[in-house]
C-alpha cells in the first residue's frame, strides 16, 4: 500500500464521501498533513487510527502456552523496568526476563493477542486523572489486574542552562526550535500532544515533531549530542545523562495482568521482587520516582469512590 493516501483515496478506504474525510480531520483528529495546498495522509497513522476505534476485537486464536520459565513483558519503556527485568534474570536464574519496546498501546494490543504475560502501560486518560483503565477496556476482550510499578515524573528535556528558556509546552513554539519526539501509542507521546493542543500549537509545524524515538534514554542522548534542544522524557534521563528539564506531570506506570495468568510462577516471582530491598535500591540510584503505592493493585477512580 501507498506511504501517503489522497483524500479520494481515505474516503474509499472508509466507504464514505470525501466531504466526510474533512470532518473526520476536524473532529475525530483522523491524521492528515497539508502539502502544497493538499491533503495527504500517513496510510499507517490511518490504520492505526481505525484500529484504536475497534470495538469489538477476536480473541486470540494462540494463547501464550502454560508458562515454562519464560516471562514476556511488553509495553511502555522505562529505565527502571529494564534494571529489574535484570535483576529479574540475575536473582532467577532457572528463569528468564524480556522485555518488548512497543509503547503503551502496543503493549496492550501484544497483551490482547497473547502475545505476552505483562503489559506495561501509562495512557492518561481524558479526564486527565486516571490512567490506562478505559484504553484496557477498549483494547482487550476483559478488564486485566492492574497493579503499579511506580510513580514517574515526566518532562521536557534540554541542555544545562536551558539555552533556549524553556519553561513549558507553549515554549515549543520559538521559531526555529528543533525538538526530538517519541512515536505514536505512547503514553509520553500522548502527554506531549495534550500539552500542545491546550497551548495551541500544532506540532507537526514543529521541527523534529516526525522524528520518532524508541527509547527515553534515546531523546536524552540526541539532546546531550547536539542534534535536538528539545524533547519529552522521562526525568530520570536528565539525572543520568546531565540535562535540566521542566517537569511536565507525575504520572502513574502500571503493569496489566490477565486474570488467568496473575498466578503463574513467573508473573507472581516478578511481583514478589517488587517488594525486595534489591529493587527499592534500584529506584534511589535514579532520579523522578515514586514507589509509594508500588505493587499494589490500582481500581477504576469510580470503584474507588463506590468503596469509600
């Protein structure tokens, strides 16, 4: 299929008039770019844009096998998960840890094909409160266990001195300004596009807005090498690499279980480590984070109330 769709092309592809397309880029942000005075539009942002108003999805035709000492983690990126997925492997030999780098959303679409034991997710929600619960609901056939890894801080990331005053999203505006991002189905990603719709601010007018990285540590590293002076990360980078940073939100990062699989040997050995001296020291190496309501499971802000 084409990299880039015209507007004819959208609207067949959607079995609607092309008058539609227009509306559908106005109030439901399907994604388009303008060019030379047309509308064109990424064919993969627009098959992830259906595929995240899905409702109904199959359930996995190939279930994760009973597990045999192999634990999948998959999901959001952070660095003091892959320091425990470590030390995961380094205390339990007789098992082993892995991890698959593919965002929040991702990470919920490899949880709902089975394709793995552990999601790992931080998507706020609009209410701008909650986390993960209503993308769960929409993403999987059943509502998973959830239970906290940590509390992180986000920010934006630039060089000592802050050479360019960075203050806030609204900051990305200066003329000129290269930042550096992260891809698409990412809770950080999702963050930073809520920050500039509520400045104004369009971002793909902004230079480096299309440059997607996998990796936190990666923007730190793009920054600290001259090739950006801006980006989104988590607050932990700016401690490990030397870069000052504007807070942006302390946010929430949960694992997401399936019922069926909280039990398994190796799901219950990861959680158990969360309570472990050896983990709680891995933490205070590292800057922005929070254990305070680490290994506890989490409900739905409404459960909460109802219990209350």
């Amino acid at each position: 299929m084409k990299t880039l769709l015209s507007t004819k092309e959208v609207a067949q592809l959607l079995d609607i008039n092309e008058k539609m397309v227009y509306s559908l880029i106005a109030e439901k942000n399907l994604p388009a770019t303008k060019v030379t005075g047309k509308w064109l539009f990424p064919t993969s942002l627009v098959e992830q844009w259906i595929a995240e108003r899905t409702i109904n999805h199959p359930v996995a035709q190939s279930p994760l096998p009973p597990y045999h000492g192999l634990l999948i983690v998959a999901g959001s990126n952070d660095i003091l998960l892959d320091r425990t997925i470590s030390l995961f492997n380094n205390l339990y030999p007789e098992h082993v840890a892995v991890f698959g780098n593919l965002g929040s959303l991702g990470g919920l679409k490899a949880m709902r094909r089975s394709l793995c034991h552990i999601a790992t997710s931080h998507l706020l929600q609009e209410s701008e409160d909650e986390y993960n619960f209503k993308y769960a609901s929409e993403e999987l056939t059943e509502l998973p266990a959830v239970v906290n890894f940590c509390r992180r801080e986000q920010c934006l990331l630039f060089p000592k001195g802050n050479p360019r005053k960075i203050r806030s999203v609204a900051d990305l505006a200066q003329p000129g300004l290269k930042i550096v991002n992260r891809q698409p189905g990412t809770g950080t990603r999702l963050l930073l596009d809520l920050g500039l719709k509520k400045a104004g601010l369009d971002g793909r007018k902004i230079e480096g807005y299309q440059r997607e990285l996998q990796r936190h540590l990666d923007v730190g590293l793009e920054i600290l090498a001259g090739r950006a002076e801006v980006g989104p990360a988590i607050t932990a980078v700016a401690g490990l690499l030397g870069l000052d940073f504007v807070p942006l939100r302390s946010e929430r990062f949960d694992l997401l279980i399936y019922k069926d699989r909280f039990f398994e040997q190796g799901v219950q050995l990861f959680l158990g480590l969360l309570q472990e001296k050896a983990f709680r020291a891995l933490s205070e190496e590292l800057q922005g984070y929070d254990l305070g309501i680490c290994g506890k499971m989490v409900f739905p802000q409404h459960a909460r109330s109802k219990e209350e």
